[in-house]
C-alpha cells in the first residue's frame, strides 16, 4: 500500500476539476448522439458535440495551468507583492 493517509482537501478539490473537465468534453458528444438519433440529422450533432466538447475541455485546461502557474508565481516570489 502507497500511503495511508487521508488526502486533503486541496487534493480531492484537483481531481473533482479534473473529472468536471473530463465530463464537458465527454457530455456533448452524448448529446449529439442523441439530438442525431431523435432528429435524424445523421452525424452532424454529433460531430458538432465532439469538436464543442474538445475545445471547451482544452480551453479549461489552459485556464486552470494558468491559473497554478500564477499561484505558484506568486508563492515563489513574496517579497515582490505590495503591501
């Protein structure tokens, strides 16, 4: 066994945000299965579902690495910040 002790809050906080991102890029290519099936609009939904959900997920993606970059920017540096 690895380690045995609980994670922290901080910890479970990054993997809840990495299952969300999983889900936005996962959920529109379902609907699209369905909007195609029920509307029989062929694969046209769903392709629009595929490539919206991968261009959300990966614009969440960077907006999350930037945000850890500025946080860990700013832990590096405290001497620069203003009081």
């Amino acid at each position: 066994m690895p380690d045995d002790h609980p994670p922290d809050a901080r910890e479970l906080g990054i993997y809840f945000t990495l299952a969300q991102v999983g889900l936005e890029m996962v959920a529109p290519l379902f609907v699209g299965l369905v909007i195609d099936h029920y509307a029989d609009w062929g694969p046209w939904a769903t392709i629009g579902g595929t490539i919206l959900g991968f261009a959300g997920g990966i614009m969440h993606i960077v907006l999350l690495s930037n945000k850890q970059e500025a946080a860990m920017r700013q832990k590096k540096s405290p001497k620069d910040r203003v009081p």
